[in-house]
C-alpha cells in the first residue's frame, strides 16, 4: 500500500522546498483536509516525494485545487526509447545518433551548453527529468520541470518548464520557452517579479553552461527587465526574494556579496562581507541585514540599512 504524509504549510512560515519526485505507485493519495493551512503536500515512496499539492481553503479546509505533480511532469512522455527508471521513477530515455538541433522535446525550447553546437551528433546520450518546489511565505508557489541532457557525466543541454501557482492553486503563469538554464528562481510575494539565475560550472568537467547571470521579468507584462551577466570572480549565484525584494547572493571563495533590487523604490543595494561576518547574520528586513554581535546568543543585535551601509544606485 501507498503511504501518504501529509504536511501543512502555515502563513507566517519562512520555508523553502527542494524535492525531487518519483512517478507514483498508487493513485490513492487519501482525503483528509487541512482547515489551518493554504496546502498540503500528500508524500509517497516511503515519504520521500511529493505526488500531489492539494491548495486549501483555509476557512472551511476545503481543498479547492489539486495538482499532480508527477502525472503533469512534460518531459515524461517524450518520443525516444525508454533505458529506465529513475530513482525518482520518471523516464531516463536513450539519445543517441540524434543531432542536438532535431531534439524534440514536444514543446518546451531546448538549451544546449554554450560551446556545443546545434549541429552536433548525439552518441550514447541520456535524458533525466526531475522537479523542484521553491516557495517563501505561501504566496506563491514555483513549481520546475527540469530536463538534462548528458552525455557521460557530462552535462550537454537542458530544459525547464516553471508554473508559478496563487495559493488558492490558480495557475498564474506558465515559462517554458525560457532561452537560459533557470536556476533558484523565485518570486516576489506581491506576485510582480520572477528572477532566476543561469550559467556556471555544471559537471565535472569544469565546463561553463554560459556566463553566470540572472534574470528578472515583469509577470504583468511577462516583459525581461533585467538581463545581466555578473564579473567572472564569482563561482556561483542564488537568487531568492525577501517579501518583495530580489536579492542575489554572489559567491567567491571567501566572501558572499549581496544585490538587494527594491522596485518600489526602484533602486539597487550592494554590499559585500566575509564569509565569517555572516556566520551572524540573522534576517532581512524590508530596511535591511540584522546581525548578531560578537558571537551567536550574545543578545546583541545591528543592522546594516539598505539604504545608508549599502551601496545604492538607480535601478535602470
């Protein structure tokens, strides 16, 4: 038998989720309704995924929306022989003797690594799915397709399809034509802002899929506002938001710079600190960074305000 667990996601909790799934065994994901929270999450394969969101209605604990998060997975159906099943239990399908340019994923854009070209001869290839969950404060919930292509251990191309759900479980916007990988991507708790971060060392290789950047678009307009590729110093990018901020961490080997984009103010903050600095760090406030003094428990506390101990400038 399926064994289902449920887990109830409350409003005021500051939560991110990523879980790969797996292709479910059992239809039977139970009937219990939560009256406290907006969702629940119904687990199988001994409680290690996720098969189905359900969104509640937090006043009577009716669930208004149920999503199945394996059955709608778009990469689970495509035309190539099947070589097994994941761990996860989707499809890994055989690629070989296909040109790069004549892969056909059914409709989602096809992205292939920066210095490979479309003209390439697949041998021995393999395709593998998974899917990723990201969400804040219940807002909004972002829910990734994710397909790789490799060849080896090595990474060659990629696909994502993101729906970006309200937590009454109406889908609000659907990406899958997305020209750039999509990484931590997130989105802004008014519901204005998508970002996302792309490029960076994907195997062991060492190879770059692209220049390390990010991206941020209007969701009114699903116009690309900001289209940027960052100095080659640093090694690794996560976007995430602070209610609605955007905020960037940039990594090097000893430091994490931090780009804070408030669109209400229209403006950008930057600052930079010392990976031992932030072993403080406590929160972000809509006025800025709260650090712990000294040493952790100290009960002592500061801020660094967005808008005096940050860098500013106009966002253009």
């Amino acid at each position: 038998m399926l064994s289902i667990n449920r887990i109830k996601i409350f409003e005021k909790v500051v939560l991110i989720v990523l879980i790969h799934t797996s292709i479910m065994c059992n239809p039977l994901f139970g009937q219990k309704k939560n009256a406290i929270a907006p969702v629940n999450f119904l687990y199988y394969n001994n409680q290690k995924y996720i098969g189905v969101i359900e969104f509640i209605n937090t006043d009577n604990g009716e669930v208004l929306k149920s999503f199945n998060v394996v059955e709608n997975n778009p990469f689970n159906n495509l035309a190539y022989p099947v070589l097994k099943q994941s761990k996860q239990g989707y499809n890994v399908y055989e690629i070989d003797d296909v040109q790069v340019k004549d892969i056909n994923l059914n409709g989602p854009k096809f992205v292939i690594r920066r210095d490979i070209s479309d003209s390439l001869t697949i041998k021995d290839g393999a395709i593998k799915s998974y899917h990723s969950l990201k969400f804040r404060d219940t807002s909004y919930f972002v829910l990734k397709y994710h397909l790789n292509l490799y060849v080896g251990d090595e990474l060659l191309g990629v696909s994502n399809t993101v729906y970006i759900f309200k937590k009454d479980g109406k889908l609000m916007k659907k990406f899958d034509q997305l020209d750039t990988q999509c990484l931590t991507p997130c989105v802004t708790s008014d519901g204005k802002y998508f970002a996302y971060g792309f490029g960076g060392v994907v195997d062991e290789s060492l190879s770059y899929f692209d220049n390390l950047g990010y991206r941020i678009i209007d969701l009114e307009n699903e116009s690309l506002i900001v289209d940027a590729f960052i100095e080659k110093k640093y090694h690794d990018i996560n976007v995430t938001n602070d209610s609605n901020l955007v905020r960037l961490t940039l990594k090097t080997m000893n430091t994490r710079s931090y780009w804070v984009y408030d669109f209400n103010k229209q403006k950008k903050f930057n600052k930079e600190y010392s990976i031992d600095e932030m072993g403080l760090w406590i929160d972000v406030l809509p006025e800025g960074f709260v650090f712990e003094l000294d040493y952790r428990g100290s009960g002592n506390f500061r801020t660094d305000y967005f808008e005096t101990d940050f860098n500013v400038e106009a966002i253009k």
